[in-house]
C-alpha cells in the first residue's frame, strides 16, 4: 500500500502558500500597530485554510489569540460559536455597558432576562473585543464560519463591519462566503501550482508513480493539497504506477470523504464507534466521548488504531484530522449505530449542565415518536427563545413536532416553530412549516391561527394587500373561538386595511369589517389597551371623527399612562400599537401627545435593542420634529435609521429622506425622491406611501410657488382620507388651493377641519384653522392671521408658526402696509432660514425684498463638514458629545466601539482646533449633524 512520508502531513498544505501567508501576516503587522484588520480566507475544503490559520496563531506574536471553529451538528445551537470564541474574555465582560454585558449574559446561558436583540448582542461583542484589545492586540481567529450556527455567524458579521479604531484582527475561515460576511475584504486560498502539486504528491509517496498518472492526478484535483495526500491512500504501488486504480468521475469532495471512509471502514467496530462517537459530540470534549464510550462498552485502546490512521486525535480535546473526516465517520455509520452512539452521548451528557444538548442527542436516538422526548426539545426552545436564539428555538420546535404522537400537538408545536421562524427572520421557512401544519388535522382555532400567521408574514414582506385581507380572515374565524385573539387580529387587521392597503377592495367593505370588529365582545376582564384602541378605531371608521373623538381621547391616555416597563406593555409596543397610537394622536391633532409617543417608543425599542422596531419609532420621532423645525434633528433620526439598516441588512424605512428633501427644498433631490417612492409604494399597493409621496410634493411646491402643482398634489392626499393626515395635508391644501383661486377648495378645507375644531379643539387644529379662514377672508383676514400666530406660538408646531408669519406678512405686503409686512416677514425669515426650510426662507425673503428691505442669506454652517472636512461619522459623533452623551453612549447609538468613538473624537477636535468636549458647542455650528443630501 502506498504511505504517506512520515511527519509530512502537518506541514504539506503551506506548500505554495507564500502569498497568503504574507497577506496574513500582513494583518497581523497592521494590529500590532494599532490598527483594525479583518479577512475573509475561503476555499474549497482541503486547500489549506486550517493550516494557513493555524500558522497565523503561532506567529502572532505579541498578540492575544481567541479561536473557534463551526461545527455542523452544532448549528442549531443558538450562539454556539459566538461563545467558543468569547468565553475567554468573558472576565471582562463588567468593562462593558450594562445593557450590552446583560445581553451577552442572557445569550450565552449565564444570566436571566428577556430575550435581547441579535444586534445588541453583535454590539456587545464589539464592545468586548475592544475592551480585551485595550490590553493587548487582539486576533480572533474562526474556521468553518459556514458550520457556524445563525445567531453567531450574524453577530460576527456585525462586529466586522464596525471594526475601526481598534488593534483586533478577525479572520474567518469559510468554504463560500455567505451573506453575512458579503463586502469584507476576502482572501481566495486556490489550488497549488503545477510545480508545487507535484512536489506535495512527491513528497508523501514512497514508491514511484508514473509522470504521466502524477499529471493526471494533479490536474483533476486542481491542486487541492488534501486531495492530494488522501486520493494515493488504499491504493496500491501498481495501481499507481498505471493508474488502474484512479477514481472515476466522482467529484473531488466525495472522492476525499471516500478516502476517509474507507480508512474508517477498515478500523475495528469498536475504534469505528468511537469515531462516530467523537463525530456526534460537536464540542470536542474528551471526557464527555470518553464517557459516552464506557457506556457502548468501548475501551480506551480503541483509540489506537484511528490516531494511527491519521484520522483524529483523542488528547484534552479531540482534534480531527479534517471536517470531512466527521461526515465520513456519519456517512459510513449505519442507522442503529447513530442512535446507539447518540443515546450514549445522551446519557454521557450533564442534564443540568448542558439540557439542550442532551435533549438534541436524545432526539437524534430516537427512531418513532416520543413525547417525553419532544417535551424535553420544547423546553430547549423556551431555553434558546429566552436567549435570543431564534434559529434555534425553531430548529428545537420542528423536531419536536417530528417526534409527537399526538396530531393536534404536532401541529401546535409546529405553529410554534413558525412563529419562531418568523420572528427570526426566516419568512419562506416559517411559510414552509405552515404547510407541514395544514397537512395535518386542524382544529378551528388552530386553522384561524395559522390565517392569523400567514397574515402577519404577509405584513412582515411587505405585501399590505395580502395582509389585510388574511388579518379580517383571521379575525372573522377567532370571532367564535378565543375573543380577545380575534381582537388583536382585528386590531392589526384594521391597521393594515385602512393605513397601509388604502385602496384595497376588502369583502363587505371596511365598513362593514369595523363594526363586526366593534361587534365582537371583549373577554371576562377590565378592558385591555387593546380594547380600548380597537373599539375607538373601528368607532372612527364606522361612524367617523365626531364621533369617535371621545374614545380616541381616552385610548391615548390609556397608552400614555401605561408603565413601559411592564411586560403587557412590552408585548403592546413589539406590535403595532405604539404606531396605531401615534396615528390617533394625529387624528386628534394633539401634538404633544404624538410627540411623547414617539419619543417614548423610540426610547423602549432602544433600551430593549429592538432594532427594526426602533427603526419605524425613529421615523415618527423624525416627522414629528420635522413639523417642529428641527430639521437637523430629524435628519439625524433618518441617518439613525439608515445605520440600523445596514447594521440589520434590512431596508430603511426611509420615507422621512423623501420629506426632509422636501422640506429642504431641494428641489432636484426632493423630486427624485418623491417619484421613487410613488413607484415602490403602488407597485406594492400600499395607498398611504402614495398618499405621503403627494403630502411630500405638496410641501415641496407650496414652498417653490408653484402652488398649482401642489393643489393637485394637496388634493391627491386628501381624497385618499388616510388617517392621521389630515394635520399634514390640510395646510398645504389650503394654502394651495387659496393661491390658485379655488375658493371651494379652500372651504372644503375649512369645513373638513372645522368638524375637527368643535369636538377637539386643540391649539394646533385652532391655529391652522384660523389661518384658513385668513385665507378666505381677504381684507377681514388680519384677525384671523394673529390668532393663527397667537395659537401656534402655543404648540411645538414651529414651522407651521413661521409659515403662519410668512402668509400673514404676504398679506400685509399686498395691503400695501409695507412696514408691517417686514416684521413679520422678517420673523418668518429668520425661523425658516434657521430650520432649514430652504424654499420657504427664499419665499419669505423675496417678499422681504419687495417692501424694500434686502435680507441677506445665512452663512451655510450647514456646510461645516465641507469647510472642516468632517466626514459623516465625524459629525455624528460630534453632536451626539456635544448634547452630553458618553463615549459608551455614542458607541451604542451609532453601532460602533467605544474606542472607535474616541478614534473619531480625536479626528474632530484637531480638525477643529480645540482640545475638549467642552468646546464643542462653541466650535460647532447649531444644525451640525443634518443628513447629507443622498
């Protein structure tokens, strides 16, 4: 039989390895020296990358080195990876911020809470890793990123794309690079080169091989150096020599496990159950296989014969030879042998210690359903739920349901697993399981209950239309079964048909969907925020706004008054209703309520991590201090928003950039924006984005004078009826309309907000509609326009109060009261050029011009970071320092390192001259921090 040289093994795949070892060490030159590296190293299995990996560890001198290593049994393990590769810098877990160190605790098993976001655990280790570098250079090391479990490979990709100003190098070893790590800085490892495939090959033969079967072999393995140490294996000199014995046309991976199943083939049963024994036990823990052994009855000499097979080494750690030796050792085992081996591991397995573990053994072990078997799995759910692993909660789920005797428990435990899966992420799969439930028998609620899901992941993928109409399915079906199930879904059902699918043709008529919805008792308790919400919603779409103005009054107050944090409120603001709220107070034009909603939700979703849920919070934050003139605070709500979304992969809500253009003024930009999204909102049938694209268009003529376009545009929004428009549209429609003539108009307006004013008469809704009958009364007007600025004055609602100056002053101009006219044109300069709005300043300063006096522009401090070349991460972290906020802080806010923020702290004060936080509000410009145009 042909053999490999003695002691050549270990060292054979570095063999022409020259240029990626220098880029390797490379990176480890770039974080002695204090600075962030990290490199995707990928290949097909057996080209080197192990190898390559493991002589960057010996050779990082001077540096701490952290490994881990994916193992595919263990992917459904939630955080798995992650805490191979940080429990040897858990000690310094209390250096990091209280949320973050809670969360990280929660995740790997070591503390209790509530599940935490995956992001805020991404950000925890960012922060953990700074800490540890801190100390000394740091170099993480991960092979097999694609056996990584979910949870872990997410939050690394996370970590990675937020490496700056730390010295940490993170190298991850992957077969193909996967999503989670798509646009990092990569490293091909390829085949060898002809010379130096034929030296390897040469190297660990001991007989001769004829030239032209060595070129043979070298061309069809492509260089692969694993191929070429295992292929020769099992073969004899005078196959080789003629090449008789040369494999056919299996491909090069199943032509190397091949290899290795047969030297597993060849060992002893007992050596070949150990083996199998150490491949099922995906931690490498000797003593754990050790003792799984004892129980099959397997001595420690049946350790001999694979370490001499060069297959795997049994130390303080079992160490394969390759991955593909653990697949061959599952390929080549029979179905009796793996549930034997799994039952062993099972018992061998400390339940307290490790439950779910033991639980995924025992159900590997086990051949028919087992209930006792698939509660043990449901429990490692609850377990991997509570940590924030999804994935794995999911995974746990599915395969109870597999081993559950009973029908009607399957398909609940599969119904969970959905859930899970959606709440995941995993939409198609979470369809998928779906289907397994409606295979089986299904009672009534359970069928309403999928409806119900099936809806919600229609919401989920942003099919508005499909959504609506599941939701009203679902809830007409719970209706009978479970009252305050079939309220929720109406809730959510009635959200979806009236905001999102404003155009939907709903069976029966939305109408008629409210007052079966308000028909529906609530259940044997005081009434729930939900309730209370519904009734008042489907009150004002029944019987509309004078009508339902009471309730919608009292709902607010009952979400205003809830504490936060509470776990009812918890569940409350992961849905739907802090929006829903927000909408009502709108309706109500109660500004100060809508203000503390936003501010409150986007403040819950922060503390709590939930990022894609802080990212439609931070949008209604945004339009709220949009209608306050805060242009620059906005703008940093929608940045906030846009980080999240490439921290998260998902989108950005990003229909507030469309506004703030607006706004703006910008004209270009501004009109760009609107017809994108007027595109992406009908072609997803969702009226309201259609609806806010016109709102936005309106905003963006009114203030460029072409108020023509912005009538039709006004009027486009308030034919739709959306709710909680009506204090956006109605200004620009009025306004609009008045400067084009249309009397009707202007007095549709009125009296569309006049059934407002007389059951809710708010200072907003007061103040716009004195400005309206201004603009109807002509030469009456002037006491109208000062109660318009009297009442206005009295809201947060600034930049309608400097519009409100700007008409007035309009007005006095063309009475010809010139001196008049300047004071008030003057103050709506001056607020409008200070907020931002571009257009609107402009306006108010050529009406300005003409009584004769000559505004000049503002100085554009808006460009500071073009003057002091401030990139945008600099001036976030600027004004987030300036407004009080610590490194710590900051770092949490914009999903970066405390040392990075301090890295980028640095760069701001040189550029500005200054030497401390303190300095800053002088050095800085008010509106620092306003998005740039995109």
């Amino acid at each position: 039989m042909a053999t490999p040289h003695p002691k050549r093994g270990r060292v054979a795949p570095l063999r022409g390895r020259r240029a990626e070892s220098t880029a390797l060490d490379g990176l480890v030159d770039a974080v002695r020296a204090g600075e962030s590296r990290v490199l995707v190293v990928y290949g097909e299995p057996g080209m080197g990358k192990t190898a390559l990996l493991d002589r960057l560890a010996a050779r990082a001198s001077g540096c701490r080195v952290v490994r881990a290593a994916g193992v595919q049994s263990e992917m459904e393990l939630a955080f798995a990876g992650l805490h191979q590769l940080c429990a040897p810098m858990l000690d310094h877990l209390e250096a990091i911020p209280p949320p973050q160190r809670d969360a990280l605790r929660i995740a790997f098993g070591i503390g209790a809470g509530p599940a935490p976001d995956r992001f805020l655990i991404g950000l925890a280790v960012l922060s953990l890793l700074s800490e540890v570098a801190a100390e000394r250079p740091l170099v993480c090391v991960v092979d097999d990123e694609q056996w990584l479990d979910r949870a872990s490979a997410q939050a690394l990709g996370f970590v990675a794309r937020r490496l700056v100003a730390d010295p940490v190098g993170l190298v991850l070893a992957t077969r193909v690079p996967g999503e989670e790590l798509s646009g990092l800085p990569e490293l091909a490892v390829e085949g060898l080169t002809a010379d130096d495939a034929r030296a390897l090959l040469d190297s660990v033969l001991a007989g001769p091989l004829d030239a032209r079967v060595r070129d043979q072999m070298v061309a069809e393995t492509r260089g692969n150096p694993l191929a070429l140490l295992e292929l020769p294996r099992g073969l004899t000199p005078a196959e080789l020599a003629g090449g008789f014995g040369l494999p056919g046309v299996v491909p090069l991976l199943g032509r190397i496990e091949q290899s290795f199943r047969r030297r597993i083939e060849d060992l002893p049963k007992e050596s070949r159950l150990l083996v199998l024994a150490a491949a099922a036990e995906p931690t490498g823990d000797s003593s754990l296989v050790w003792r799984a052994a004892g129980r099959l009855g397997i001595g420690i000499q049946a350790a001999a014969p694979a370490a001499e097979a060069d297959l795997v080494e049994f130390g303080a750690q079992v160490r394969f030879r390759h991955p593909l030796v653990r697949s061959a050792a599952h390929g080549s085992a029979s179905a009796q042998d793996l549930r034997e081996v799994h039952h062993a591991l099972a018992e061998a397995t400390d339940p307290a210690a490790d439950p779910d573990r033991r639980a995924w053994h025992l159900a590997q072990a086990t051949a028919v359903p087992d209930e006792d078997v698939a509660v043990e799995l449901e429990r490692s759910a609850g377990r991997a739920q509570a940590r924030g692993g999804l994935a794995a909660a999911a995974a746990f789920l599915e395969r109870a349901a597999i081993l559950t005797p009973d029908p009607a428990r399957r398909a609940q435990r599969l119904l969970a697993g959905a859930q899970a899966k959606r709440d995941a992420g995993a939409l198609d799969a979470a369809l998928g399981l779906l289907v397994a439930v409606e295979a089986g028998p299904l009672g009534q609620l359970q069928t309403a209950e999928v409806e119900h899901m099936r809806g919600q992941i229609a919401l989920d993928q942003r099919r508005g239309s499909d959504a609506a109409r599941l939701l009203l399915s679902a809830a007409r079906r719970l209706e009978p079964l479970n009252a305050d199930l079939a309220r929720e879904a109406y809730l959510e059902a009635l959200w979806e048909a009236a905001m999102w699918a404003g155009d939907l043709d709903i069976p029966g008529g939305l109408r008629e969907v409210a007052e079966a919805a308000r028909a529906t008792p609530p259940g044997l308790h005081p009434p729930r925020v939900v309730d209370v919400l519904l009734d008042a919603f489907a009150l004002r779409l029944t019987q509309g706004h004078a009508a339902a103005a009471p309730a919608l009054a009292e709902a607010i107050e009952m979400v205003l008054a809830l504490d936060f944090g509470t776990d009812e409120t918890g569940r409350w603001l992961w849905r739907a209703g802090g929006r829903i709220s927000q909408i009502i107070a709108l309706e109500l034009w109660d500004a100060e309520s809508w203000y503390a909603l936003a501010t409150r939700q986007a403040e819950f979703a922060r503390g709590a991590g939930a990022l894609v849920h802080l990212q439609f919070a931070l949008n209604y934050l945004a339009r709220a201090h949009l209608l306050a003139g805060d242009l620059a605070a906005a703008a940093l709500m929608i940045e906030e928003d846009r980080l999240i979304a490439e921290a998260t992969g998902n989108p950005p809500v990003a229909h507030n950039t469309m506004m703030l253009a607006a706004w703006r003024g910008g004209e270009r930009e501004a009109s760009e924006l609107i017809e994108a999204n007027v595109q992406e909102a009908t072609a997803r049938g969702l009226g309201r984005l259609v609806s806010f694209a016109a709102y936005a268009s309106a905003v963006l003529n009114n203030g460029l004078g072409r108020h023509d376009v912005a009538c039709d545009a006004a009027r486009q929004a308030f034919d739709r009826g959306q709710l909680g428009y009506g204090p956006l549209v109605i200004p620009e429609l009025a306004e609009a309309a008045a400067r084009t003539g249309d009397v009707a108009l202007v007095t549709t307006a009125l009296e569309w907000l006049s059934e407002r004013t007389r059951v809710m008469p708010t200072e907003w809704a007061l103040g716009i509609e004195a400005r309206i009958r201004a603009l109807l009364s002509d030469g009456e007007a002037e006491p109208y326009y000062r109660e318009s600025i009297e009442r206005l004055g009295r809201t947060r609602i600034r930049a309608e109060l400097a519009r409100s100056h700007l008409l007035y002053g309009e007005w006095l101009r063309r009475e010809r009261r010139r001196v008049e006219a300047r004071e008030h044109l003057r103050t709506a300069y001056e607020m409008l050029d200070a907020m931002g709005i571009g257009a609107f300043a402009e306006r108010a300063r050529r009406e300005l011009q003409a009584t004769g006096e000559t505004a000049h522009k503002r100085a554009a401090q808006a460009t500071v970071r073009d003057t002091l070349e401030l990139t945008a991460q600099e001036a976030q972290v600027a004004r987030l320092a300036r407004e009080g906020l610590s490194n710590p802080q900051i770092g949490a806010r914009l999903f970066i390192s405390t040392r990075t923020v301090q890295y980028h702290l640095g760069k701001v004060f040189t550029k500005l001259g200054i030497t401390s936080r303190s300095q800053l509000d002088q050095a800085l410009p008010a509106d620092l921090g306003a998005a740039p145009s995109r």
